[in-house]
C-alpha cells in the first residue's frame, strides 16, 4: 500500500529523523515539520518550519496530507507548563488541523511511561487503568485522552503507539524489556499510517520482541505488525544483565524515583 502525501511533526528528532528515509521512499509527498530549521533530503520532502503551538501555522503546513505522524513535543520529564505547552496542546493542535483538513489518518506518539508503575511482573496491556511515572507521563495521558476525544466526536481514525526505548542498541538492564529498535519502530509507524481505515482508535505499546518485556504485543487485527528485534541479544554487552530482576520494582525504573519528578516543581 502506497502512503500517500505523510506529514511528519518533530521530523527533525531521533526518531523522525530515523524513520524519515524509510517512509520518504513509500510517500508520494514528505511533509516534514519542526520548531528547528530541516534540510531538504529528497524531491518528495516539503519543509515547514512550524511551532506546534501555533494552530493556523500547523494547520497550513498540514493542509494535503493524507496521514499524519505526530511526533513532535517533549520527550521526558520537563515542568509540567511546558509539557502541557509542547505536548497537549501541540497534540490538540494537530488533531484539530487533521479535523479541519479532512486527515484520514492520525498517528500519535504516546508512550510506555504511562503505565511506568505497574510493576516489572505485571504484564501490562493497553487497556489496563494508567499509572504515569512522572508529569511527562501525565502529558502523555492526556495525549491519548486527545486522540480517543477527535476519534469519537469526530470520527478521525487514530493509533497511539506507546513507544518503548527508542535506541539504536539497548545499553541499560532496563532496555532489556523496553528497547525499541530502529527496524521495528519503522514497522510500526508504518503498520499504524496503513492500518484498515475502519480502525476508529487504538493504542498499542510499539516495543522490540525482547525476551524480557512487560508489555504486551500489539493486537495482530489492530496493528499488522510483528517485531524481530530482541534486546537479549545484547546482554552480554550490558553491565547487571545477569543480575535477578525485582518483579515488584516499578517498570520506569529510576523515571519512578520522586527525585526525577521533584527537580522540575517550582519550590
Ligand atoms: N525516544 C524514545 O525512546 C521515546 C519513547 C517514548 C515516547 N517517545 C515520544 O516520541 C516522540 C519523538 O521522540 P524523540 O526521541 O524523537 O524526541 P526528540 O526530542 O528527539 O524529537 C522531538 C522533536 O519535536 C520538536 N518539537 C518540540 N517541541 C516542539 C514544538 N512546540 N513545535 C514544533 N516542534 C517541536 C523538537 O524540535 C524535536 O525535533 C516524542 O513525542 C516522545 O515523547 C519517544
């Protein structure tokens, strides 16, 4: 299946810039957006310089595309003014854009740490209540909130991918459950912008097949995509592999310690 025009927001990030090539070459047109100037790469890219707070300008930039991939905003924990800025209102920005333009299709980048305190043990599914790790979980809630609120009142088809730990190789003994490893997280972004246009809303956690993982795959009817990547094996490269894990220690890891949420509170 072809993609059609794909606009793409935080293109000029990790993992837009690591999916753009990929989804340039199945694009008719490229649409790529970011508060950071871009450098046209190929003959089917269209740069926009937009700030996603910026609803007309988004709106603009946004006007022909057939599928959007929402990428952009913060990606950890930051003053919750900021998030709510960059995050939710970003994402209220773009659905709303997708709206107005008639946007088939919206693809959002949740992610894992909203679910961050179920515990290591507790296989976790995306229709379980949410337990956010912190104030950027928070902003991701209500990311998903957004995508589910322009999928029912609106009727815009959405899929909320909950990315695991987007990096070229799992370098940590938590990524041994949550690495997202460059090939699969293509294979998702691509599977969620293809996905059967009768899919109203989904959220699925976009994570690589590791041995180790506490989430749950993707719902093959949902999303069509299988993942290969196993962070097991890089173990052997990673300090504490062999260590037990505590079953009953929060999934965020250290994103779950007080400190990490408490530096960005105003005293
Ligand atoms: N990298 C991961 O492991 C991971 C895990 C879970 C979820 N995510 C989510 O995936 C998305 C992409 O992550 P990433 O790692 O590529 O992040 P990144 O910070 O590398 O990229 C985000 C991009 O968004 C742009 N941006 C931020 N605020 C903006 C604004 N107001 N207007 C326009 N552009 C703005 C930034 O300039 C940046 O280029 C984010 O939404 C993040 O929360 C990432």
């Amino acid at each position: 299946m072809g993609l059609g025009t794909v606009a793409v927001t935080g293109a000029a990030g990790t993992i837009g810039s690591a999916v753009r090539e990929a989804l340039g070459r199945e694009a008719r047109r490229l649409i790529l957006l970011d508060r950071v100037p871009l450098r046209r790469e190929a003959e089917n890219e269209e740069i926009h310089t937009v700030d996603l707070r910026d609803l007309p300008a988004v709106e603009v930039a946004l006007a022909g595309a057939d599928r959007v991939l929402h990428l952009g905003g913060l990606p950890d924990e930051a003053p919750l003014p900021d998030l709510l800025q960059a995050n939710v209102l970003g994402t209220h920005h773009v659905l709303e854009a997708a709206r107005r333009t008639g946007i088939a299709r919206v693809v959002l980048a949740g992610s894992n740490r909203v679910t961050g305190f179920y515990p290591v043990g507790h296989r976790t599914g995306p229709h379980e209540p949410v337990r956010p790790d912190g104030l950027y979980g928070v902003s991701k809630v209500a990311v998903e909130a957004l995508g589910q609120l322009y999928a029912d009142k609106f009727g815009l088809s959405v899929i909320c991918l909950r990315i695991g730990s987007f990096e070229r190789v799992p370098t940590e003994v938590r990524h041994l459950a949550t690495w997202l490893s460059p090939r699969d997280a293509i294979g998702y972004v691509r599977a969620a912008l293809t996905a059967a246009p009768s899919t109203r809303f989904a959220t699925a956690y976009a994570v690589s097949a590791n041995t180790r993982r506490f989430w749950e795959l993707p719902d093959p009817a949902v999303l069509a995509y299988v993942p290969v990547d196993d962070a097991e094996l890089h173990a052997r490269d990673i300090p504490g592999a062999g260590l037990p894990s505590d079953p009953d220690a929060p999934q965020a890891g250290p994103y779950a310690l007080p400190e990490f949420t408490l530096e960005h509170l105003t005293p």
